[in-house]
C-alpha cells in the first residue's frame, strides 16, 4: 500500500506542548507489517478465486476451496519468460485440475483433467505445484523461490459483491439496490470516474509492460510489490559492488519473475544502471497506489453491502473515501483567470495544455499540518505533475516523500515554477491529464546550480532547496494572491534568461521541501494535453 501521512501528534516537553512534524510512512515497511499479518494468519486465503478465463468451466464451474495459483518463471539469459496456472475446478458434482502454460502475454497450452472425487483432484495439484516450484502447497506461505523452477506470484482473492449494473452518462457502474441519486456535479462525476477507472489503471500498467493477467485489478498484492523492492535494492546493492554481468542477469531474472513483464517474443533486459532501478521503483510506487486506490474501491463496496437502507451512489462512495473536499471553480472568477494565465505563460511555445475543470481541494487535516509553518514566508504556488494513474492515492495521503525515490535534487518533493517542467511528468489517459497547484512554504532558499542527490533535508538555517535555472517566470510579473491570510506568489510572465544563473547545469528552476508539511495542494486541474 502506497505510504500515509502519519497524523501529528502533541507531546509534553519543558512544559510545553509540541507537535510532532508527519511523516511518511517507508512503504516497505507498511508492506512488511502486511506481510507478517498474512504469516500470523496462516494459509487462509481471502475471498473466492475465479476460474480461469481460458478455461471451458469458466462460465458455470467454481475454484474448489483455495487451490488456485499463478507461477511465473523468467531467465532473461535463456530468453525464458513464462507462466504457469494450476488450479482445481469443480462443476455440478465432478472435479477437475486446470492447466494452463506458456509465454507472457501469450495463451499458451492448456490441459483440464476429470476426476471423480475432489481428493484425487487435489493430489494431482499438489503434485503439480511440487514438480513447477520445488515447494510443497501445504507450506506455500513459506514459498521459498528455487533456480530453474517456478515463483508463486502473491495476489488476493475476489471479494463477493451482489451488484446490479446501472449507467452514469452513458457507462455501466456497479450500484447497490436502494442506491441513491449522485450527489456530485457532472464534472466531479467525470473525474471520479477517471481517478478510480479500471480501464485507466489497466492502460498505466500496460504502458510499463506489466503483465496485468498477473497482477489484476483487485487483486494486487502488496506483499508482491514489497517482494520487488527487495529484488531492487539487492541489483543496487550488486551495481555499488561492481558485481559481474551474470550476476545482474540473475538478479534481473529474479525480478521479472517477481513483477511479471510481458516483452512479447523479446528477451528480458538486463538492469545494469541505476537510471533503469530509479524507473523501476517508479514502477512500483506507482503500483503501490493503484493498489490503494482499488482498496478504497473495495472498502466502499463492503460498505454498501452492510447497508440495508438507501446506500450512496457508487461515485459518491469512491469521493467520500478520498477525505478531501473538492469545489468545482467557476470560470469566470479571478482566481481561474490567474491560474489560466499562469499554466500559459509557462506552457512554453509548442505543447500549451487546454484548461478542461479547474477544482480547489481541501484535504482532511492538510490544512492543520500546513498551518504549523505558519511563521515561514515566501510562498509560492508552484506546480506538480504526475501519472493520473496515482492521482487518487494522492487526494487520500497527500504528496509524500517516497523512500526509495530520489532525483537530481536529493529526497524531497519537487515543484516547479514552469507549467512545461511539471508537464514532463505527466502520464495521461486519453489525452486527458491532472496536475496540481500546491501552496508551498519555502521560507528561506538554498540555492544550487549543480546536482546534488544526496539531500535528504534543507541545510542548517535553511527551510527549503531551488535549484536555480537558467530560465525562470519574469519576477516582475509575480502577482500575489491571498490564501487564508497568507501572501502567495504566482507567476504570471513568460520564461527568460536569468543571467546571474547562466552556469547552471539546470534549465528550469526546481523548488524542493523535505518537510511534507510545507505544502499543502490548493488547486486540480483537469487538462487536455497536446503532446
């Protein structure tokens, strides 16, 4: 699960009460904590499993108790990128083991095997899983990954939903029975709808070749996702090492049998640089929060479910979990006339996103951890870009500072000054994308000129880092706006040369807190993206 802010807390200290500052959460450590509670409960495994697509029972036979289970096995030096599928199937009073093999991404062979009671059925699975992974069903909870054989991919069961489908504008959604009217005006509908869509989600993990028949929807694991981190700091650890090729093959090998990739007839890669590992753990966090976001899914449908009277609809559900106000902003005020302003003027020439919804957001107790730096001056509003696949994850946990991530500016969280920036690290779907105008409190800069990615926090005396560009808003444009009592900067002019900065190894000004708590998102745009 995607880490959380953890909520400030008052001590006493000389007499005095103090707050804690938040913190993010490593999720490592919140996918550790999962893990050791799935040990503790034993094999029992949560919710139904569903019968395989490809087989001929899918439509009327049933998984038998839990013996379901996904294998994947990658060698990148033998080219090797492969799957296996076991499970046993029962249908009217007869009792069947289900195998499916072959290539990633590809249907591959298959063979269903009639038996007439469910204990021979099991004795063939068990025997199966034993030849494919060197490891007995019993004690699959202890899988230990062996060369040459199969890994067990972790994922969890369905969850049992009595739903009735119904449509929003045109689209099928899950509703309950006695569900209310949507609450929520169209365009809210429209960007809930998006944020939580399983086509948009399904499309970001296609884009990084993540082999989605693997890890599907609903049914992400977290321990999976902890199991690949694991893998990623053992290929950094071998690289800092100057380990030997066959070494990082190996290693390699490990983790795409870990997160299965679909590459097609091509041979899996080798990660050999640390540009590829930075991509990776991307990859992962990314991952990370689409998981939670279909745990949120999943949380307001057992909600539903529980309810005997009139439930909320569906989308009003999914707005309700992400704890955050959002208030659609009307056009014509003056607000949205600097925002639109300000997105272009520093659009740059060529790729000037179009402006679709505009909403101011409120996260749940944001604003109180923002307010203690209420003595820190020199405020911006500054812009976040990000994958809209995540954009869920950060209306419910905020922008968070990731433990395995890192960048030219060290550990923090990065804004910018410049739309076009920002932009670069948008990922859409459909064209459509979503960035952030963020409050920040930079109180007093540390400038850079040069890299420097080991920071981790502001030096002494300093609250923030900006790493100076060569280009930045014309100052004499800034105008001020007021946010609760607070003067805030907001560009307004177009880009030019600052020449006090020529040498700069940076183009555009990057602007840096290691403190969470020094930002607070004001604005989400909705945004056509030309590019």
């Amino acid at each position: 699960m995607a880490p959380k802010r953890r909520a400030a807390s008052a001590v006493k200290a000389g007499g005095k009460k103090v707050k804690e500052e938040p913190e993010a959460t490593n999720p490592k450590d919140t996918f550790t904590s999962t893990k050791e509670a799935l040990l503790a409960a034993g094999p029992q495994v949560k919710g139904k499993r569903k019968v395989d697509d490809h087989c001929s029972l899918s439509d009327r036979g049933q998984v038998f108790e839990d013996y379901d289970c996904m294998l994947n096995q990658t060698n990148v030096g033998n080219n090797n990128n492969k799957f296996y599928v076991i499970q046993v199937i029962k249908e009217s009073r007869k009792y069947y083991t289900w195998n499916r093999w072959g290539r990633v991404g590809e249907v591959g062979q298959s063979k269903l095997n009639p038996f007439d009671k469910p204990e021979n059925a099991i004795k063939d699975f068990e025997k199966k899983f034993k030849d494919k992974t060197k490891n007995n069903w019993s004690d699959r909870m202890n899988f230990v990954s062996h060369p040459g054989k199969y890994t067990l991919i972790e994922v969890d069961g369905e969850e049992d939903a009595e739903v009735k489908v119904d449509s929003v504008d045109g689209k099928s959604v899950k509703v309950t029975k006695n569900t209310l009217p949507c609450t929520l005006d169209n365009a809210t509908q429209k960007l809930i709808k998006l944020i939580f869509s399983n086509d948009m989600f399904n499309e970001a993990m296609k884009c990084m070749n993540l082999d989605i028949k693997k890890m599907p929807l609903g049914k992400l694991s977290k321990l999976q996702i902890a199991k690949g981190f694991d893998v990623l700091e053992e290929i950094q650890a071998a690289m800092n090492q100057n380990s030997r090729r066959e070494c990082l093959e190996e290693l390699s090998s490990k983790f795409f049998t870990t997160i299965p990739h679909n590459f097609g007839r091509n041979r899996p890669p080798v990660i050999n640089d640390k540009e590829i590992v930075e991509k990776k753990k991307e990859m992962l966090m990314v991952l990370a929060d689409i998981e939670l976001a279909q745990t949120l899914k999943s949380e307001t449908e057992k909600a539903q479910e529980q309810m005997i009277e009139a439930v909320p609809h569906p989308l009003d559900q999914d707005y309700n979990s992400l704890k955050c106000r959002l208030t659609l902003m009307d056009p014509k005020t003056e607000t949205f006339k600097v925002i639109e302003q300000y997105l272009k003027a520093t659009s740059g020439c060529y790729h000037c996103p179009t402006i679709v919804n505009v909403w101011e957001v409120d996260r749940e107790k944001e604003g109180e951890w923002f307010n203690e730096h209420d003595h820190l001056g020199n405020r911006r509003l500054l812009w976040h870009g990000t994958n809209i696949a995540v954009v869920a994850a950060i209306l419910k946990s905020g922008l968070r500072i990731m433990p395995h991530s890192g960048g030219r500016v060290g550990r923090g969280i990065y804004f910018a000054s410049e739309n076009s920036k920002s932009a670069c690290y948008v990922r859409t779907s459909n064209k459509t994308g979503v960035m952030f105008l963020n409050e920040v409190a930079l109180g007093k800069e540390h400038t850079i000129t040069i890299d420097d990615s080991s920071l981790k926090k502001a030096p002494a005396g300093y609250d923030s880092v900006v790493a100076r560009g060569t280009m930045e808003p014309d100052p004499s444009k800034d105008i001020f706006i007021t946010l609760e009592g607070n003067k805030v900067a907001v560009p307004q002019g177009e880009p030019i040369h600052q020449p006090q900065f020529s040498n700069s190894s940076f183009t555009n000004s990057e602007y840096l807190i290691y403190k969470e708590s020094q930002c607070r998102i004001r604005y989400l745009l909705e945004l056509k993206m030309q590019f």
